[in-house]
C-alpha cells in the first residue's frame, strides 16, 4: 500500500508577546557542558556534548538505574540485606565505611551510594544485583545500548579511572533524564542531603552536591570527581511560574575546576536557561492534537495527541512566534493500539526547529469486519 505523508498545518493559539532577545549565555568554566529542559525535551545550550570524557561517580548514576530496575521488577526489595565483600571493603576513594561483618539493607547501600558517593555501598549493590561485578559491568552496558548512549563504555560500577571507561555530556543526559522519569518513586534519594549508616564514622556523610544547600529548587542529581575527570556535575532543578508550566531543567558541567566551581557553573546555566527561556503548554494531557480519519476501521477517526502535557521552551516574550506541524500517513488504517506512535508534531520558532514529539492514539481502533474493509477499499479506489 502507497503512503503519502500529509502535513497540516496548525497555528498555536498563543496570545501575541512583545519581541525579547534571548539573554547572552554566560561564560561556563567547564571542560563540556549541557542544559535540557527536561519538560519541553529541548536542548537549550551545550559545548563539547559530544567529547568523551571519564565520568567519574557519574557513573553511579547507571549503577542505581539497574538497582532501581531491580526493586521495580521485585527481584531485590529496599528491607533485604546484601553482605560486604573483601572487594567491597577495600574499594579506594570515597567511601560509605561498611565492612565484611555487616548485612547492609539495599535502601542504607542506595543511600552510601547517593548521597556519601561509597565506593563500597556502590560495590556491594553491584555484587549483589549482578552477582559479579564483571557481570553488572556487562548489564551496565547493555542497558547503556538500550537507552541509545551510543559513546559510552563502562568499565566498573563505581566511576574510578580505568582505561576505556568513558561517557559523554549528552549521554549524561539521556541516563539522567530516563532515570527521573523511569524511577519517579526512586529519585527522591538525591535530594538528601546528609546520611551514614548507623555504626560507622560521621566522616563523608554530607551530599557533596553543594546546589541542594543554596538552591531550593534543586533536587539531585549526582557528582563526580577524579583527577582526570576533574569536578562533575549532573544537577536537576523544578520551578514553578505564574501562569506557566512547571519546568524541570538537567545542567551537566564536566571538567570544571574544583567542587565549588561545578556547582556555581551548573548554577549559572540553571538560572539562565529559567529566565532566558519560557516554557509554553501547547496541548493539555490527552488532548488531540489532531483528529484524522481512519481506514477499514470500527471508528471513523482517531484523536491524536500524548498522555502528558505537551510543552515547548521558547526563547523569553517569543510565543507568539511558534509554529506547529503534524506529520502523519495518509491514509491511516486500523488497527490501531492505544498509545501506538503514529504522527508527529514539529515545533518551529518561525522557520527555526524546536523540537519533535511522536503522537500517539488517544484511543484504540479496531479493524472492521469484511463488509466495511472491502467498502474502504472501494471508497480508496474512488478517492
């Protein structure tokens, strides 16, 4: 069957704005750096985002992604214990302080790992996830390979220096994004700010992520820190404004020049990419975007649109500037599945792309019986 891709163009209904320049991005000192606005799925700034680059504890953040998975599909519970092994124990650098005489409930290990960046905490998760570390370094990879982080090899679970282990901002990006929005019931852990388990040092019980203490907004996510790598930084921020969308912003800095740095370079670009652009609604929750016929189906037609909000960051007082386009086949048969990809809408500011969000069936068609099928075709011929 030949498929002809019609494009219909609608106008946002978007009251007029008086014209505003973007304010200037300010100088970020960071080796690479990247901001997204997590709700409209746009980049909004980024240098060397695709430079490979060791990510240093960064990298925990894959490790929790897999734990999280675990607890999600139940094969491992927050009450259950891991034990410690001499591997754990006697893993350098930053470190939770538990040793081979404990039994670590998963949720303390999750914290060791978040918030005091341990090593050990990280090691026994692995272990205990995994059952080798060789094997969860395998599992980190191939689920690194599923979420599209095409440059990006891990070498271990924890972020140390080893050859071959490396990342890059915009893959960052991708795990960080997918972690929020796979694990919503999980990512609370990075918000806090002090934690040690009961028994061990107070040493290292504070979230080096210094924006949870200056910023209120900010609620994750991750730091990292080696020689090579130098300080890293993968900060999260939710606003809220009148008469606007809630927006979550992800700053990634990478290679900055030491703690403080990073968190005042991921603060920079926060607050700029908050007042240099405005985050626009442009369809509600399951609104439909676009209601087109169907073919050979129970229904006539399909609305189609998102189970989410769909939003769009605009460059500040330039709303009235938007354009937007649906791209679809003509014509659309049944069946067709809920939530089944099939259109999409494109964003322009002017004839500048913005963005692109797949659209889905808000409901489901069936496929007609012989009568109405062969009274399409018929109808098809004629058209």
């Amino acid at each position: 069957m030949n498929f002809l891709r019609v494009c219909v163009v609608l106008w946002a209904s978007l009251s007029a704005q008086v014209f505003a320049q973007t304010p200037e991005l300010p100088e970020i000192a960071a080796k690479a750096y990247l901001l997204v606005d997590v709700s409209a799925s746009q980049v909004l700034a980024q240098r060397q985002a695709d430079t490979p680059v060791e990510p240093a504890s960064l990298t925990k953040l894959m490790t929790a992604y897999l734990v999280f998975d675990a607890l999600r599909t139940k094969k491992i519970s927050l009450q259950q214990t891991f034990s410690v092994s001499e591997a754990a124990w006697k893993m350098p650098g930053s470190r939770m302080f538990i040793d081979p005489k404990m039994q670590v409930p998963v949720e303390d290990l999750i914290k060791g790992m978040i918030v005091q960046s341990g090593n050990d905490a990280t090691m026994a998760l692995a272990e205990g996830v995994g059952g080798t570390k060789e094997h969860f370094v395998a599992m980190m990879n191939a689920q690194a390979k599923a979420l599209g982080m095409t440059n990006t090899t891990y070498k271990n679970p924890e972020g140390l220096t080893e050859a071959g282990h490396t990342t890059t901002a915009r893959d960052l990006s991708v795990l960080a994004t997918r972690l929020m929005q796979d694990f919503p019931s999980y990512v609370g852990y990075y918000a806090i700010q002090k934690y040690r388990y009961p028994g061990t040092p107070a040493a290292n019980d504070t979230n080096r992520n210094l924006l949870l203490f200056r910023d209120p907004t900010v609620d994750g996510l991750k730091t990292g820190h080696t020689d090579a790598a130098g300080y890293c930084l993968v900060a999260t921020a939710k606003r809220d404004f009148p008469n606007l969308p809630a927006r979550r912003l992800l700053a990634i800095v990478l290679g900055a020049s030491s703690e403080n740095a990073r968190a005042e370079e991921a603060q920079k670009l926060l607050n700029w990419g908050y007042t240099a652009y405005d985050g626009i609604k442009l369809f509600e929750a399951n609104q439909a975007v676009v209601t087109p016929l169907v073919w050979k189906g129970q229904a006539d037609s399909v609305p189609l649109g998102r189970p989410q909000a769909i939003v769009v960051a605009v460059p500040q007082g330039q709303a009235a500037r938007i354009k937007t386009q649906v791209v679809r086949p003509d014509p659309l048969f049944a069946p067709l599945l809920i939530n089944q990809p099939v259109a999409s809408l494109k964003v322009f500011l002017d004839q500048t792309p913005l963005s692109e969000v797949p659209l889905l069936a808000l409901k489901p068609v069936q496929e007609a019986g012989w009568l109405g099928r062969t009274w399409d075709t018929l109808r098809l011929w004629v058209r």
